[in-house]
C-alpha cells in the first residue's frame, strides 16, 4: 500500500511538458530494472532472467501492439453501445506526456508485482495460488486512487492481476507483460481520453465523455470498471494461459 501511495504522490506531480516525461519516465523505467537486476544478483544470489535480451524489444513491441488493440476493443464496444463518445480533439504533447507517465508506471509495477510478488509467491505455493493473491493486492492498492471502488478493484484485478501474471507465464519474462501494461494504459488515457482506475484525468490525443450505467461504463473509475473491458481481458488471458500451458510442456 505504502507503494501505491508513492505512485499517487508521484503522479500528481507528474510533469504535463511531453519533452519532461518523455525523458524522465524511460529513466525511471531503466532505473527499476536496473535496481531490479543488481538486488536479484546481490541480494538473491541469483540469475535474473525476467528481462533476457532476445526478443526483449519484439515482446515490448508485441505486448504494446495488444494493450492499444484491446483497449481499441473495449472504447470501440462502448461506442457501439453509446457508452463513450468523442466530443473534439485534444492535444498531441498531452498524448506524449502520458506516455512518458505510462512508461514508468508499466514498469514500475510490473517489476514489483510479477518481478517480485508473483514470483516470490510461486516458488512458495505455486503458479495458481501465487497468481490469485499477487492478483488481488494488484487490485487492492488501485483504491487508494481518487475515484477508487470495490467494483474497480475487482475489474483491475482480473484486467491487469491475472492478465499481466499471464503474460509473464506465457513467455517467462517481464517484457511482454510491460508492453500489454504500457499499451493498454496508454491507449486509454493518452489516445481515447478517458480515466484510468480512478486516476486523475490527463490531457490526451481526443477529449471524451461517457455515459450509461456504471457496469457498462466504468463511471469515474474509467473504462476498465467496465464489463466490456473485462470480458475483452478475460479473453486475453485464456490465449495467455494456453501459450503458457504449452511453453512449460515445450520445456
């Protein structure tokens, strides 16, 4: 929770200048695979192999490629039903600048929450029960955001918990699971215009307004408090599991 709590802090002071974030989020995402890389070779004692060098850009690039089409999926449906709906144009330094902000978030969570959470809890109790509790507090420290709820702690849990736990089960690395992460958040911010888990919003490529029933919409916790964004994530995470289940019977 303490984390969550920086990230928020951290977030609200967040510069909006595209230049800024686009070199200080890169930065800090290095920063915490590096940080990453040393404790799990000094402290652990161990080789760290959640960020190998093959096909490290290509899983980036695929998972990025997923998060926009997914989240394309979601905004796409709750046009279809009248739920969101662009109202103008925004601006492109406010898209870069969320990108920059999405960089360092995709990261940063990725590396504490699969990198660290998930596999600590795997090697004590396996896959199944490491991918349901890294899960749920995934979902949990999502409450402390303004426009927070139970019902989008839910969502966040089964959208990003299990889905991004997925993701790394599915190629072994965290490369895959941070381009999913980048690309869905910030696709969702940066270029539909709509809230994130309750964030605050941010300038974007479109401005949008939603409307309908909050199990539709998401309401003010944004899109994936949405049952459309659910059902599409529910998707992705069975093809996840099955590139998984065939990857560990592969080796």
């Amino acid at each position: 929770m303490a984390i969550a709590m920086l990230m928020a802090n951290a977030l609200a002071a967040w510069p909006r200048n595209p230049v800024a974030a686009l070199i200080i989020g890169p930065i800090l995402a290095v920063a915490m695979i590096g940080l990453f890389s040393i404790a799990g070779q000094r402290v652990e004692h161990r080789k760290v192999k959640e960020f190998p060098r093959s096909n490290g850009v290509r899983h980036v690039l695929v998972g990025t490629g997923l998060g926009v089409l997914m989240s394309g999926a979601t905004v796409g449906l709750l046009a279809l039903f009248g739920a969101y709906a662009i109202t103008g144009w925004g601006s492109v330094s406010g898209m870069l600048a969320v990108a920059g902000m999405m960089c360092a978030i995709a990261v940063s969570e990725e590396v504490f929450f699969r990198g660290v959470v998930f596999r600590l809890l795997r090697g004590l109790w396996g896959t199944t029960v490491a991918l349901g509790i890294s899960a749920v507090l995934f979902g949990l420290v999502h409450l402390v955001n303004p426009d927070a709820s139970l019902w989008g702690a839910f969502a966040i849990m089964i959208e990003a918990g299990i889905m991004l736990g997925a993701a790394y089960l599915a190629t072994g690395s965290l490369w895959l699971a941070i381009g999913v992460h980048f690309g869905w958040n910030f696709a969702i911010t940066g270029l539909f215009g709509s809230v994130t888990s309750g964030s605050e919003a941010r300038e974007s490529l479109v401005t949008a307004t939603s409307s309908g029933p909050d199990w539709l919409s998401g309401g003010s916790f944004g899109p994936e408090a949405s049952i459309v964004a659910i059902l599409v994530c529910s998707a992705a995470i069975v093809v996840f599991l099955v590139v998984a289940r065939n990857r560990a019977k592969a080796n």
